[in-house]
C-alpha cells in the first residue's frame, strides 16, 4: 500500500498554519469549480493531498494531471518503481500563455551582448583595478533579457575556462532557445583543451538554481546532499550545466498545480520563514505560506495575493553561492558548508556586520590583502523601502507592464523590460499626468547623479590601494597598514553594491547616495591614515 | 520737501559724458511720442529724473509706474517713509511679452541633471584628483537652462551641506518655478539636522547676483555693507538664499523704464567703466554709458545698441566670489575684501598673472600644495577675440535664435539655447550655404579637437600630481618640489578654464589649443624636473 | 630610334611566367575587339608592348592613348626629349565612372573628424600613458573617409609642427578636393614661424604613397634613389606634400590602360613576390602578376580576378615607414635604409619576432625603455584567416556595397562605408534571412566584447608602467627591470595592434581575443615580477 505523503505546511513568522488553502491567490480566483471529470485525477490526490490542495478550485483544476506528467500509467501502475516525469519546458504552458511565452523569448535587438562593465562608459570603470584578482575581472558584462540568462552565464570568460562557446560562432549570441542548441563544449572529447587564455574557473551549482528550473526536482532544499537528488551544492558544475537546457521557468513564480503566485528559491523561502522581513507588511509579517513536500525534501511557498517583490528576489538579491573564507583565519568555506547557499536579506548599510557575523568573504584583494565580499545584483534590497516601494508599487508594474497581444487584449509582458525604454506603458499608468519626456528626463537625472556618485567612489577606493601601495613600499607600520586595509573592506560593500546592482540608483536613489557617500568618506578617511604616516616616515627618514 | 535725487552719469573709458539719453537704443527706437497721460507719471519725474529720461520716448514711455510699481499712493503721501514696492517677478513682464517668457521657462528634455563633470564621459573625467580638495569635487554638474539656474545652485551637494532639497524628491528635478515652491530647507527648524555626508558649505551673497535679479535693490553697487542694504557680500548665505525666488529677470538685460539694453551686474560695471577691453570697439571703448541711483548706492549701464556680450557677460565669465588666500603668505581673504566680488576681464594666457598681480588664489592643492585658483564659466572671454566675435556676432545671434512664435511672429527665444541643437535658427542665417549636417559635423569635429586636448592636458596634470607625491616620498629637495608647484600652479589655469568654459572650444578653438597645449607643455616639464631629480636620487642611494 | 622597352613578367610565388596577358580578367572581359581605330595607339604600342598587352581586348582597348595622355605631338615627334605628361587625376575616369566618383568624395556628416583616440570614449583612452613619448600622443583620430586621407595626415598636430592648416580655419574640415585648395602652408615665405606648442615633426615620403597616387611615376620601385625619380624614401616630407594634391586614385586599384584590378604599392608587390602568403589560395598561391615598368623602375601587380583584400592590403596593413633603431644597440635606421618602406605581411602573434629578426623598432618607451614599435591599421592582416575570409568574402563586398545609382543602376559604391551604417547592403546580401537589427546586435557585441578586452590589456600595460616605475625608484635590481622591460615589448605589440586597427575586433574577433588575453597575461607576469622584486627589497629594507 502507498505511504501516504502529507504537506506540511509551514508558517511564516508565527502566521497561523492553515492546511487547507481555499482560493489561495486572486490569480486562482473566479473559474467555476471545475465538473471532475474523468481524467483520474482523483486517484492522483489519493496520495497527493497537498496537491489537490493547490489545484482544486483554482483555474487549473480541470487540467488532467496528464497535461503536465508523462509516464502516468506506469506510475499508476507501480507508483514506487515507476516515477512520472514532470514536464517543465516553458513550452507547455505557451500552450495557453502564448503572448507571455513569446514575451519572454523576444530578443531585445536594442540591448547588445558582452558589454563589459569594466571599461570608461561600463558600470564599473575601475574594475579590473578595485575586483582584483577575483573572477569578475575576466568578464563581467551588463545584464541581456531573461532568455539569455542560461547562455550568458555559461559563456562568459570567467565560467569554467571558457570550454562553452556558441555553435555559430558570433552569430549565435542572438539566438535564445535551449542552452544545448545554442551552445558547444569544446572540451568534451577533447582531451587537448585547456582553459583558455585569461579566463577564470568560476560557477557553481547554487548560482544555477537561480537561472534555471530545470532542476526543480532534482535538488534538496538548500542544496544538501541526498540519495534522492540527482545535484547538490558540490556537485560537479559542468554536469549541473549538461543538465541545465532552459532559461527560468514559468513555474518559479506560478504554481503549476493552481496558479498561485510562489516562490521555489530556497534560500529565499528559509530566510523568509526565519523572519527575513525586506517584503513584510506593516504586521512584520509576509503572506508566504510555505509548503513542504516528500517530508522537506523540497519546498515553495505560495502567495494569497501577488507579491513579485519576493518572486523577483528569487534571483534578484545579494546572495552568496561560491567557496569563501573565514575572516582572519582565512579558513576555506567549501560547498559542503550552507553558507555557500546563502541570502543575507540584510541592506547595504548593515552588510558587512552580517558577513562579518556569519563570518564569510569572497576574496582578498591583490594589493591591499582586504577581505572582501562580492556582491550579486541586489535589486530586491535595494528597492525595499524606496519611495516607489512605500506607495505600493512591486517590481512587475515597472518591469513587466500590461501590453495589448496580438489578439488585441492586454497581458503582461514577460520580457522583464528596462522601464526607460518603456515609460509610457511602465510609468504613465501611475503618472498619469507626465510625459514620457519628463519621466525620461528624471530617470536619467537619477541616473547622472548616482553615477557621478560612483565614479567618485571608485576614485577614491584607488586612492586608498595606490596610497597603501606607497606606504607599504615606504615601510609604514602594520598597524597603520592594518586600519587602512580595514577601512577597505568597508568602502568597498558600500561602494560595489550599487556596481552589481542594475538600475544605476533609480531603485533607492537616497539610499545609493547614503551608502556611496558612505564609502567616499571611509575610502577618504583610510587615505588620509596612509598619507599621514607616510607624511612622518619622510621625516623620520631626513633626520638620519 | 523731497530731496532731489540726480543722475550720475559716468563716462566710459573715457567718452563724453552725455546727461540726456535720447532714443538711446534701436530697441527703444520708433513709437510716435506716447501722449503724456494723466497717470501721473510726470509727478513721479520730479524726483526721479533719471527715470524720466530713460522712460520718455522709449516703447515704455507710456506705461504708467503703477505697472510695475505698488503702494504708490501711500509713496506719494509720504515718500521718505513709504517706500513703494518694485514688482521683478518675469511674470509682470510677461503680460506683453509672452512668447520670450514661456521659451525662457520651458524645459528642454532632451538636456538632463545633475550630470556629473568628473565622469569618464563629462567634461571634465579627472576633476576628483585635479580639484582636490575643493569643494567641487564633491558635485559638479554640466549646466541646465536658465529657468533652473537657482534651483540647481541650491540644490547641489557642494552647497550648504545638502539642506535644500527638492520638495517632490526627484520628480522636483524637472519642476522650474519659484524657488521655495521647488525646493525645501531640511534644515529649518530641525535642530537635529546635520550636513549630508560628503557634502560642502560653499556658496556665497555674491554668487547669487548672478543667478537672480531678487535682490537687485537690496544690494549695494559691489556688495559692500551699507546700511540701506539688505544684503552684502557679508550677509549669510542662507539668508539670501532664502530671499531668492526667481531666476534672473528680464531686468538683468532690459530696462524696464526704457527697455534700452543694459547690463547691471555691479563689478562688471566697475571693470568696463574702469577700463575693461574685452567688447570695446576699435577705438578702444564700448559705448556703455553707466548711470548711477541714489549717489552711487547702485549703478546700471546702458547702451546705445544692443550688444548681448556685454549682457552675457554679467555671468557668463571668470569670477572670484568666495573667500581665498594671498599667495605665499596664505593669508585668508575674506568677504569683507573687495576681491570676493571680482571680474579679472583677462585673457586665459594673462590669468594666473593678474591673480598673482591681485594676491589671491582660491585654494591649495591635496598633493603638491599648488595655490590654484578655480575658474568659472568664462564663455565671455573665450569669445572675445574668436573669428565669430571678430565677424560682428553677438552672443544672442546663436544662443537666442529667432523663432516662430504661437502666432506666427518671429520672436527672440529666451531659452538660451545649445546651437548645436538648433543650427537651422542659429548659423545658418549667415552660413546660408551651408547645411545642418554641415554645421553639425564642424561643430562636433571642434569639440573632438578641444576634448582631446582636454584630455592631454588632465593626463600631464594627473603625472605631475603622481610624481610630485613619488619624489615627496623619496626626499627630492624642497627646490625641485617648488619648481614642480609652481608650474603645477601655471598648468592648471590654462587648463581648467576650458572645463569651466561651456562650449567644449567652439567658442575659439585656436585659444583653446593654444592655452592647453601650454598647459601640458608644463605639466611636461615639471614631470621632466620631478623624474630628473628621482634618478639622481636613485644613483644617490645606489651609491650609499 | 627607340629603344624598344621590354614589359618583364615577374612570377608569383613560382607560377610559370605567361608573357601575353589575354582576358587577364573579369573586369576587363567581354567587349568585342575594338576596332582599331585611326588613332594612333598602334604607333604607341611599338615601343609600349606592356600597355598593349594590357589594353588590347579590355574595355579600355578603344580609347585614345591621348584621353589619359597629355602633349603625345610632342612625345611622338621625338620621344627621348619630350616625355608625355599622364593625367591621374580621378576627375578624367570620372567622365565615365561618375557615380564611383561621386560617392568617393561625398562626405560622410555622420562621421566627424578630429576624434582623437586618446580619450575615454576613443579607441586608445590610455595612450599617452603607453605610447609615450611617441609621436602618436601628440594627436591620433579615428578615420574619416577617403576622400580626407591625405587633407587629415598633413593637418594632425603630429605632422610638421603643424605646419598646414586649413584655409577657410574649422568650415575647411568638411570640404575634401585638392589638397591645396583646401590647406595652407603656414610656414611658406614666413620666416617667424615656428612649430606649434605640443606637435611633433612626424611625416615621411613612404606613408605618403599610400595615402596619393600622385607619384606614382615620379617613385622608383620601393622608393630607393634614383636620378629618374623625383622622390624617394630619403626626399623632403615637405617638397613630397606640397606635390602632393590628390587622395588614392583610381589607378591604385584599377589599371587605367586594361581595367585590370591591379595593385601598385611598391612593398606589397615586393612581399607576394617574395612569398608573403596572406592573401594565398589553397596552392599557397595568390594569381598576382608582377608585371616591370622602365627595366624595373616600376612594377605593378595584375590580377585575373579582382581580389580587393590585396587591393585594399596596400593601405590598410601594418608597414613602417619612418626611422626607426636596431633593438639592443639603439642605433639608428634612417630613410636610406630599406626597413622604412616594410610591410611585415605578419599576424600579430608572430610580429614582435618578425621585427626583432629584422632588428627594427620605433621608439623606446619614456619610463619603462621597452623597445616598442608602433603599429599601423592592419585591417588587412586581422582580416586575413577569418571567418569571412575563409568564406570567400573580400573587402569591398562589405565596404564598397552595391548600390542604386541615380540612374537607376546598381554601382560599386566607392565612398568606403562602415558597414554597420549600411548592414541592408554590406551584410543582408550573403546574410539573407537576417535582419538589420540582428545583425547590428552580433556586430555591436562582437565590439562590446573586443573593446573590453582591450580595455584590460590597457589597464595591465599601465600597471606594469607604474609597478615598473616603483621598483626603479626602490633599487629593484638591474635584471628584474629588464625582464619586467621585455615583457613590456611583448605586451605592447600585442594589445595595440587592435586600437591602431579599424574594426574593434570584428574582422577577427577570435584573434583579438587571443592577442589581447595573451597581452594581458604577459603585463600581469611582469607585473608579478616587480612587485614579488619589491616585496623582497621591503623586507631587506626592515632588516636593516
């Protein structure tokens, strides 16, 4: 007989536990209970309560569980010998969500490829110099639309020794579709490769959970190991990347079963039910409602109303996914450790303190031997608490505006746009007096006054590596060396925050101007430090 | 009985005096004598004679006081107690003259804010280690219309540690108006308020004549305390900044009394009447006559044909307003020094001389101690000399096209606009030849040329300022150091110039080679000097 | 009686001599025999058996010597005496070839000129820094079109003091023509003058033969002297550039007596015959045809098919012209000596090595003294071996599209685009089911990607600068210095191959990738090698 499976639903921040989850979300409203018709799936929640629970009542509930699964007579036939296969290509569900699946594919000829930010007109100019040696200093390029996300990552000179290359060459940097399709390993079957010239051997298991959904069954939560996952966090990349053949899916925001909104990131969904409170509402609460599956193995959780600020924090936050160091001791972090699977949820202010208290870094600079944090793409933080956060707004307003389809009725546009180029369908809903001239006008205001501001961020973090340079060339003490390299480690998260992050400060513009100052002064102060022993050693030296 | 007041009319470089001032424009030519009517006017001429003789004839001569002028009737009554009140505000003028307000406050989108100079693509990349450490480092912006010239000064990070601040956030930043109905003071009555991080205390009452015509009968003529006046040189700059609501007026350029052209701003007064050459004619002068209210308290200076480099002029040129230095000594120069309130009236090649000859510099330098003097907006004098300025143009033929108003009337633009965006209106009336693309294409093959100099010339002054620091560490003698300053001191005027300068060379492209090409002529040599003496220090170590 | 001339076929790469030249190619095919008409050509061709060989059954077979020969009554009454006088001038092919005329000198408004590199925004930001003191920094812009090639290399600062400039000041930048119409000699009749502040006196005879075809019969094979040569590699740059008056000709590329597509560049001709084989077929062949003017005076190459990338290769390759010194012993290379008319016909990767086995380099750099050369636009070389290449595609079908005459008729534009300004008609032919935009997105990445990287190599010379600078000012040892001055030459070539080069990497993306990574790699070895040096020399300095 089957062992019965039960979700366990968890609670978020001392919420109530609910099992039940009627009409959990407005997306799963209305649809008049659905005739259960012969498709069988009734046999199905015999054992899958937690399903039923998503998806009776929602506007998926009269999908046949075939629809989605393949290999059901077998399974049926022999549930423990005989898993079903669980269709996860965007594919199937373009098969009524045509505009949005198409949204999503749609390459944006405006936007080119490879645009290293580590050049005069790039986000960072000062890279090479500030980043060094970490990876990101091989290539680190703004980012391209969500379609590219697999391709681009697996591409880049700083992933695996550049073994992945486009099929057609150059000509294949436009062409989005399955990752296998687009993309060669030149390294496989060739036992002469090597790792080209001036590339570096990053990525790992984790970062890919964020770029894809294949893996969705595949992976425990958090990453452990276990007999039952197929990747964990210390698997080999290369065979995590084998397997990886599609963009993000539909299904790390929208359940598959009812429609809810959800998130799967796991880090996100622990932190949250630790209490992370960057989404809460006033109550310092989220609506998240976490459901485990196969006892914890796996887990999501699931939405009342739609909140994109936690399904976009999936991937858009500051987490930490590679091998790092313990400070001080310099002891390795290895992927067997759950800080490489980690999302601190924490602002830039506090940032430090938090990756000093889990005691956690990156690398340590060339020059100035800093111990430092590499950051991610933290929009989600920095959009927490931003005056366009305060008045309601989530991140799918701005970023996937309602457009008219084909058919001439409205959908959202899953292309995630750069709202600049797109004002009048992602700002002129709210302003609706302003034009897209003025609203242009502004954004790029913002724009010019937080990259001025992290130009002269970036300056100043060079005065304070050449100066320690100086001064340790000049013999000035340890100890004077050892406050300078502190003050290092502090200007730099609050300066390459907002280098990492992708809206130039338009997100939190008093908050990029709070945290770059910040760093200004800290780099200043650490210069100031250098110079003045400096100023003393040139004294001490013409007494002799 | 009332004291009667006279008109001073002083004697430009040394023309004949003239008291009467028939038709003293081709802007106040033509109209048939306005009949003298009954609006009291003549009683006003009794006491103000000066008035009188600009008003009569002119297209203003039948307007009545009370126009522009309130509490006329309580003024009468008793005059020396009941002063009447000067209405400034452009909205008065705009009754008539519609079409050149509306253009003056419309904003350009297409130009934005608060981008940043020191940026790799602003006008001047290297400003953070060239400007060091004053107090533009901290913000400086490329320049926007008129309509925001006062906002924009209040509002930028260098200016009173942040306090003023747009009421709407960033949606103020497109907003021209009323100062105070722009912007707010986070300061009033918040006692906790603190200067924002990175941020100056600069700006000062001088500064600000430039900017508005508020306080154009509160003023002294150079700012000089006096009793009568509500502000000086010396008042506090929030103060008048509070008191300052309107960007400059029509007044700056117009006379209202009798719409002659006319320049008002005091030291510019004070430098042609004294000799200034810049805009004379062949025969050495200009034909400014300048006539004086209330024994010299306050001066304007009229002329008898339009001449808008003499208008422009007023802002548009080097100026020193705020507290420095005497050379060597290092003397502080404060505001109650006549030298706060000075217009040099100099060529670039000729500046550093009559700062030396003054005995002021505005600031030391970070590294090498340099005593430099920051320029300011110095269009007028770039101009002066050029092959357009020697071809009879005047500043408004391309800044203030004439363009077709709502009624079809050709009319002056008061946007003061970019000609490069607007090369139809503004060049090809003379290049009638020529094309936009033309134009365009030489234009922009100017600002190519100037900005590489540009470049070339910040390169050298970065290489001075690096190996000055470099043979600092090394205990070069302090006579190789002076000899480096001093010629630091030398290269960085004939340089920053054209980074104040808002017109990238195009307003005289040979001067702007010739003044930059000596700049990095300089800075070479005090490279050479510095490096010279460094191997010679080297062999000297070698030795030991 | 004449002495008969003798045309002497020289072979190419081993390729049996063919004396007779019939349908040599397709340009010159079809055209019924013309008749030969009463025009005296018979009479010509007793003594010119070399232009009957090419003229004679070629669309040019009926034209009259006396069309492109001037004063032929005399010539012919006694030839020794009185030598004809050949038109070259492009305006005389113009009378049939009018649209190729025209678009040759139609300037291009979207392109302006002056665009110095050395700036953040330009293709070199650094190069003040790494060329130093070459002549190059002292002015070096981005391309205009061909029509200014000879106008744009006497006006740049770097040539002759600056010497010429334009008549008409900044409007002469837009006009192209005859040189001296355009240009003045500044210097001419004027004793006074001086070279200007900050140029260099750069220019020579050899550069000018790629720039002119107006010397086409007045230069000796090679440019070596010779009474019958009214210039050579030794001749005055100045007389050279006032005879100087038209840009590359028609003849250049297309025999004017057969229609031939020939070449005529003296060092391209003298490396195929020799053996250089980047333009070679798969037999290591290319069909050239070196045929010999005057007993070898003069030689110019034929081929059966027009293959531009040997016709474009005469210009656009690395070569040098100018003085130079042998590496080691720093001794001078003067004008007399064969290596300053060179084209290496080298790829990158080797050309540091082709250059040591000559024993040339240009210059020494002002800190490191790294023996450097300077490279010149090898568009030729970079296209060589490239995915296009291999594909067959040559350099006018992407540079010199097909387009509409006003007639109506299609023409080989002659204007020289930039393709991604006209993709519909330099790509869309071959990359049929493409879009503009498609394939303006691969070209802008291609870019994106190139220009980072070249960026990297910039930032890793300078640092090597820097460092090296640093550990000579610490003592560092004699052999450390030159190892770290070798790996400078290595580095050096490697990188600035790509900014002297004008695709930014899309002629051959692969090979930019692979000389810039190995640039890089080189500077951060050297880099290592200063600063382990001066970690060393730090603690030998605390034991003290």
């Amino acid at each position: 007989m089957l062992k019965k499976r039960m979700a366990l639903v968890a609670v978020v921040a001392g919420a109530a536990a609910v099992l039940t989850i009627p009409a959990l979300t407005t997306a799963a409203k209305a649809k008049p209970a659905a005739k259960t018709a012969n498709d069988g799936r009734a046999k199905c929640y015999e054992c899958h309560e937690e399903v039923k629970a998503l998806k009776e009542n929602s506007k998926h509930a009269a999908l046949s569980c075939k629809v989605c699964h393949d290999k059901m007579d077998a399974h049926m036939s022999d549930p423990e010998k005989n898993k079903p296969v669980t269709i996860i290509d965007q594919a199937l569900c373009a098969k009524c969500h045509k505009e949005q699946f198409e949204s999503f594919f749609k390459t944006d000829y405006e936007v080119s490829a490879r645009k290293e930010k580590g050049t005069p007109t790039g986000r960072s100019p000062m890279q090479d110099k500030l980043l060094a040696p970490y990876g990101f200093t091989y290539e680190h390029n703004e980012t391209r639309g969500h379609a590219f996300m697999v391709i681009d990552q697996f591409v880049v000179d700083r992933f695996q020794g550049g073994r992945f290359q486009f099929k057609d060459g150059w000509q294949g940097i436009t062409k989005s579709g399955k990752t296998w399709d687009v993309l060669t390993d030149k390294a496989e079957g060739n036992k002469e490769w090597k790792p080209m010239s001036q590339t570096a051997m990053a990525g790992n298991p984790t970062c890919i959970q964020c770029k894809t959904s294949d893996h969705i069954l595949k992976w425990k939560f958090l990453g452990d190991k276990d007999p039952k996952a197929k990747w964990s966090r210390e698997s080999n990349i290369v065979d995590v990347a084998k397997d990886t053949n599609n963009a993000v899916g539909c299904i790390h925001c929208h359940d598959p079963h009812g429609t809810q909104p959800r998130i799967v990131r796991d880090e996100l969904i622990n932190q949250i039910d630790k209490g992370a409170s960057l989404f809460a509402g006033k109550d310092g609460k989220t609506d998240l409602k976490v459901i485990s599956f196969r006892d914890g193995f796996r887990k999501i959780g699931v939405m009342q109303k739609t909140d994109s600020r936690m399904m976009c924090a999936q991937c858009h936050v500051e987490y930490a996914c590679g091998k790092g160091y313990e400070f001080g001791s310099g002891k390795g972090v290895g992927f067997d450790d759950k800080r490489t699977n980690h999302m601190p949820q924490t602002q830039v202010m506090q940032l430090l303190e938090h990756y000093r208290k889990i005691n956690f870094y990156d690398f340590k600079h060339e020059v100035t031997g800093a111990q430092l944090v590499k950051l991610q793409h933290p929009e989600a933080e920095t959009y927490a608490g931003s005056v366009h956060d305060k008045a309601g707004v989530q991140c799918h307003q701005c970023h996937m505006p309602k457009m008219k389809g084909k058919g001439g009725k409205m959908f959202s546009s899953h292309g995630v746009v750069r709202p600049k180029n797109h004002i009048q369908e992602s700002c002129l809903g709210c302003h609706t007096k302003d034009s897209v001239e003025k609203k242009r006008n502004e954004m790029e205001s913002v724009i010019n006054y937080t990259r001025g501001k992290m130009r002269k961020a970036e300056y100043w973090l060079g005065q304070l590596i050449d100066n320690y340079a100086a001064a340790q060339r000049m013999g000035v003490s340890p100890t004077v060396l050892d406050q300078a390299r502190t003050k290092h480690e502090e200007a730099h998260v609050l300066w390459e925050w907002w280098t990492a992050e992708n809206s130039d400060g338009f997100h939190n513009p008093s908050l990029a101007r709070e945290s770059l100052g910040a760093s200004i002064a800290t780099s200043k102060a650490a210069v100031k430090i250098l110079t003045d022993a400096m100023a003393v050693a040139r004294k001490d030296e013409a007494k002799k």
